[in-house]
C-alpha cells in the first residue's frame, strides 16, 4: 500500500504507529505494519513487537506498528496479515511478479479517494474522465480503450467483477429461506386453523360471556406470537450453531480468520422475521375462530362433511405444494449441475497429480541458471520411486493463475493483425502436452531445438486457430507478440481444454517453448503412481538438496485444485440440497394434517358408508381423490412457476438449462409419491372407522 493509506481511511495504530509518506519513503530500511491478529497468534501480542525484525522474502524488516483489532483492510474476504510501503515493491517483489507489478498493462492496482464535501461521486467520476483520456493519448499502446470506474468502497469491499455474482448468491438463498418459511407458516396456519375448529365452543362461550371480537383475536395472537417468540428463539440458537458447519464448507482461500458475525443486525432481522412469521400464521387462524354460529355451537351441533375444494385450507396446503416444487427443482438443477461439474471432459489428465513450485527468482537466478536448474529437477523427481512422470509449465490449469497478452495473428483480420487480442498463454518445455494427455490435432510438439537460437514457435488451441484464420491451415501461419515485432511461427494445433474455468467456454489459448518465452516463475507439475500427498516429504527433500536456500512449495494436488474449482457448485447443491428436503417434509405435513382433519370431519359419513357396504378401496379412493387433486394444483402452479423462476439462476448452473426436463420430470414424479404417501395414511385409517361408534358419536 500507499504510505498515506491508513491515514486517507482515518486508521491509527493500536500499537506503534502506521506508514508515514514523509518517513517510509523510497530508499528507507524497509518497514512494515502488522495485522492485530498476526500480533496476536504469531508474535505472542508482545507489546515489545514493534522494533522487531520480521524477516519478508529474506529480508529483514522492522515492525513499526500493530493495525486495529477491528481493521481488515479494504476486502471483505481477504485479511492481509502485514502492510509495506509499495515505494519498496523492487524489493519485495521479484521475477514474473516484479514485470506484472511494473507494467502498464497490468490491472492489479485499486486507487483508493475520500471526496471533499461539497463533491458528488457523480462530479468525482467526471474529474476522472481527463486522466482516462490522458492515459490513453499518452500510453496508446497499453491504455487505448481502456476507462477508469468509481465505486463506493462500500460495494468495492468485494471483488467488482464477482460482486453481482456474489449478491445473487446471496437473493438466492434468501429467497429460498423464505420460502421455507413461507411454507412453515402455511403449515402452522393450517393446524391453527384446525385447532381454531376444536375450540369454537371455548370462544363461543367467551363471546356469549361478553368478551369482543378484538379481545378474542388478541387472545389468538398472542398464543401465535408466543409460538413464533420461541421458534425464533430456537432459530438464532440453531443459527450459532450452523454458522461453524457453514464454515467447513468455505473454500481454501477464505482466510481462517473471516468473521461470519450473528451480530446486531442479524439479531434484529431474525426479530423482525419472528414478528412477521407470527403475524402471517396466525391472522387468519385467528380472524376465523371469531366467526361462530352461537347457538348452534353451543346446542353441540358438530360440523359434518368435508372441506370445500377451494377452502382458505385447501389453497394453503396447494401453496405449501408450489413453493416446494421450487425449492425442489431449484435443488435438483444444482445437484445435477454438480454432476455436470464431476464428469466434464477437462481436455487433460489431471489424476494424481501434484504441483510443486521453486522460487527461483528471489534467489536471483537468471534464464540460464534457472533452466540448468528445471533440468536437474526433473531428472531428479523423475528417479523418486512411485514418480510417473514430471514436467514444467509457468500455468497450472484451474489455479486462479493465468497469464495473458497480447497476441497479434497475422492474416486477412485487420483488427486482429494491427491491435490485437488479449489471450491466455503459457510457456512449457518439450513433452509437456504427452504428459497432461492434451491432444495434437495437427503439426508437432516442440523439441530440444525449439530454444533461443531458432525462430519463435507457439502450439495454439482449436479456438485460436479458428478466431486467428478462419477457414484456413494455421500450421505455417504467424503472429506477433505485443510490443514485438518478430514473426511467430504455428507448429501445432491442440484441442480446446478447459484451463481456467470450468464453466468458461475454451478459450484461445497458446503455448510457447519455455527456451524462446521465459518466464521466472514455472511449475512442475508431477504424476505419481498413486496418491500423491504420501510423497510430498520426499519431493520437498530431493528439490531442496538441489539448493537449500531455495523455497519450495509442496502445497497442492489436483485433487485439491479441482475440488476448489467445484467448491461454488456443492455448496451449492448441498445447501439447495437441504432447502429442498425441509420444504418436501413441510409440504407433506401440510398435506397430512390436512387430510387427517379432513378425515375425523367425515367420520359420520364414512361410517354411514362403511355400514351401508361400502368396500375400504372405495373409501381409500374418496379421500385420496380429494388430497390428490389439491396436491396436483400445487404440482402444477409450482412447475409452472419454476419454468418462470429458474432463469434467474442460469448463471449459476453448469452445463444444465434452467429448465432441463429430467430435473423436471423427476421432481414431478417425486412430489406426486410424497402427496400419494400423506394422503394414503389418512386414507387407511379411515377404513378402521367403527360404524357403530362413529354413529353413536353422534
């Protein structure tokens, strides 16, 4: 960071002192300033911290100050443990990171502002405009086209560029909480609403003893209210509680100490919720229950018969139906898109494989040092016992990493042949397509020969052949490099791969012999004969007897990569997952209770049929077809409403339309066994009524 960030974001010390632009300038001794929580777990919250040395890629630095518990800096997911002046990042960056912190080119830099009072963002975005312009007429070559954005750091805290995916997300999966609650409280309405029923002479009573309208619905309201103040109560307690199982399904790269806070406002929306939950189930319970039939209640006249088929019950139950239709078919296109994920055709192997990676560049090894070096290590992981095989390239697939530039196809495309197009690349060494099992379609691989004294070389991908010359052989074409002039010759072509993204489309891609494009910073990546965690001892220790002083980083697998690259996709399907089973149980305890009340209504004239010869598959059939057909409205209202509604999520699946018929069909299928079910057991029961007492009952 800028010396002047803590001041500009009004930031003091909690131990120490910050950066100070007049102080920590070029040419210091180097300093830095530490996280509260690094003090604390890794310094021992020592108050004689600060005047320490801290010791930063080999370099010995001084502790100037410890920042504010409460300071996480300027992102929401990341937590820096330390800030230093970035007048000193020639000294602590170094190789491929040291070229991509310096360039022009590179968009890696957030430019942080506080307006002056009178100024508007809307009159600050306008200020903006003539240093774009500027930029632009000065630098055309890395700033033409290219525009400057103001946003509140507020809505800046997370990634712009992911922020609109992240607050779907998160609309997401408060609609769908919603929902669930949604059909909670049709279901508490609906036993409300049958509860109501059996106490109607209890508030005829009361009404007839004087007492009003208004006083009996009170009375009913708060019992609903009580009701929703210990669900919610039980909630928030619950909520604590899921909070750390949501925590294990964090990916890798969330810091371990991201704060997922239940603070004020959660407490108060929760509050709000149980208000509104307890409103919504028990109004209409309660505004029922004050309409009664004086003398005929209390004459003990009972109701007979059953519900009317568009009863105020019925519509709940049909509701409580369509809703979980929707959190199912939600549900189902995730775990089918999880599916998706699981068997997608990488264009490459990635069983057992492991990525280790030496940090060469910091120990100042140049081209030739470092490539003598790649040679050596390779030869030497390659004689580990349970080692298949090893290779090197600057870009493991699915790791975040990927490197671009500006990639100039020469042919009969103007745009393409004066300005360009930004493209991923990477540099590999001979071999390296056999060993990831990336297919060659057409030319060669490279060779030993494709080093420095050769002219340039580079294997591209299906796409790029296609967008560089359509129509035509891309082997023996050319193309130029930003900033360069020479001729790259096309020696191969190899099938599309997904190498950044799983949900991306393949992208143009090209790969160029390490020898000609060299790049500081390489990964070997290496194929063992089975997992390849039980041999990461033993090639930190063959690498590190090569030079002690040298980093290595033993940390990941593919395994572990891949199940990073899926990590938005199961937690997806696990959360949609467990929303779609509490609606399924919600909805088929709705249908239950419904049916079972359905079914003590017509125990007279069940047992009048019963007695008059009727068969239990007749009976079973007259209470089936009426659950049935209120479960088949709400079958059919909640498809409908999907097909409508998951368009919305598109975005999110893999591989999956949002209105895949299987998922559909399925979810169709399994509503109507789960209706068929609640509505059975009521029905069977109904069979075992006694015509002798359900008469003389009455």
């Amino acid at each position: 960071v800028t010396a002047s960030f803590f001041d500009l974001l009004g930031v003091k010390a909690a131990l120490g002192r910050t950066l100070l632009p007049t102080v920590d300038a070029d040419h210091a001794p180097p300093v830095v300033v530490v996280s509260h929580e690094f003090w604390k777990t890794k310094l021992g919250a020592s108050s004689a911290a600060v005047g320490q040395i801290l010791t930063l890629n080999n370099l010995p630095c001084t502790i100037v100050g410890v920042a504010p518990p409460d300071f996480r800096g300027v992102s929401q997911i990341d937590a820096p443990a330390f800030w230093v002046p970035a007048s000193t990042h020639r000294t602590f960056f170094f190789g491929q990171g040291l070229d991509h912190f310096i360039s022009r080119r590179a968009v890696i830099v957030s430019v942080i502002g506080r307006l002056k009072p009178d100024v508007t963002s809307v009159q600050a975005a306008a200020a903006l405009q003539p240093v774009t312009q500027h930029l632009a007429t000065t630098f055309p070559a890395d700033n033409a086209g290219r525009s400057l954005r103001l946003i509140p750091i507020t809505e800046a805290m997370l990634d712009p560029n992911n922020r609109a995916d992240m607050l779907r997300a998160g609309n997401l999966l408060i609609a769908l909480s919603g929902l669930i609650l949604l059909i909670a409280c049709a279901n508490l309405a609906n036993l409300l609403l049958a509860r109501a029923g059996a106490r109607q002479r209890e508030i005829a009573l009361r009404v007839a003893l004087g007492a009003s309208r208004r006083q009996i619905v009170q009375q009913l309201l708060g019992e609903s209210f009580l009701l929703a103040a210990l669900g919610g109560a039980l909630g928030i307690l619950v909520a604590y509680w899921l909070r750390d199982v949501l925590w294990t399904l964090r990916p890798r790269f969330f810091p371990e100490n991201f704060v997922i806070a239940i603070d004020a406002n959660v407490i108060a929306f929760a509050l709000l919720a149980t208000f509104v939950t307890g409103l919504l189930f028990g109004l209409v319970p309660a505004l029922s229950a004050t309409r009664v039939d004086l003398v005929a209640i209390i004459k003990r006249d009972r109701p007979t018969g059953s519900l009317a088929l568009f009863s105020f019950r019925n519509l709940l139950v049909a509701a409580q139906v369509a809703l979980s239709v929707i959190a199912l078919v939600v549900a189902g296109l995730f775990v089918r898109s999880l599916h998706q994920a699981h068997t997608v055709n990488l264009g490459w192997n990635a069983k057992n494989l492991a990525l280790v990676s030496a940090a060469l560049a910091r120990e100042g090894y140049d081209q030739p040092r470092s490539l003598a070096y790649y040679d050596r290590a390779l030869d030497r992981i390659r004689s580990i016992p349970g080692v298949v095989d090893a290779s090197l390239s600057t870009r493991p697939f699915l790791t975040g990493v990927n490197p671009q530039r500006t990639i100039r196809p020469q042919g009969n495309d103007d745009a393409l042949r004066t300005r360009g197009q930004l493209m991923s690349y990477a540099s590999t060494v001979p071999g390296f397509l056999r060993f990831m099992g990336i297919d060659l379609v057409a030319g060669r691989d490279f060779t030993a020969e494709d080093d420095a004294t050769r002219p340039p070389v580079v294997i591209v991908n299906e796409s790029l052949a296609r967008r560089g010359w359509p129509g035509e052989d891309p082997i023996g074409q050319t193309m130029k490099l930003y900033n360069s002039e020479t001729l790259v010759h096309v020696v191969g072509v190899i099938r599309d791969i997904r190498d950044t993204d799983l949900k991306a489309d393949p992208a143009p891609f090209a790969f160029f012999p390490l020898q000609q494009q060299f790049m500081g910073q390489n990964i070997f990546h290496i194929r063992t004969a089975g997992a390849p965690t039980t041999l990461t001892a033993t090639l930190r220790k063959e690498m590190q007897a090569l030079d002690p002083a040298v980093g290595i980083n033993t940390g990941f697998t593919y395994d572990e990569v891949i199940r990073i690259a899926l990590w938005g996709p199961r937690t997806g399907a696990t959360l949609m997952t467990g929303f779609g089973l509490i609606a399924l149980f919600l909805a088929s305890l709705g249908i239950y209770a419904v049916m079972s009340h359905a079914v003590g209504q017509r125990t007279r004239e069940i047992g009048i049929r019963l007695a008059l010869g009727a068969q239990a598959r007749a009976v079973v059939a007259l209470v089936l077809q009426r659950g049935v057909l209120v479960a088949g409205v709400g079958l059919v209202a909640g498809l409908v409403a999907s097909l409508a509604l998951t368009r919305y999520i598109r975005s999110f699946l893999f591989e999956i339309d949002a209105t895949d018929p299987l998922t559909f069909t399925a979810i169709a299928l399994i509503l109507t066994a789960v209706a068929l079910l609640a509505c059975w057991l009521p029905a069977r029961r109904a069979t075992h009524v006694d015509p002798i007492t359900a008469l003389r009952a009455e």
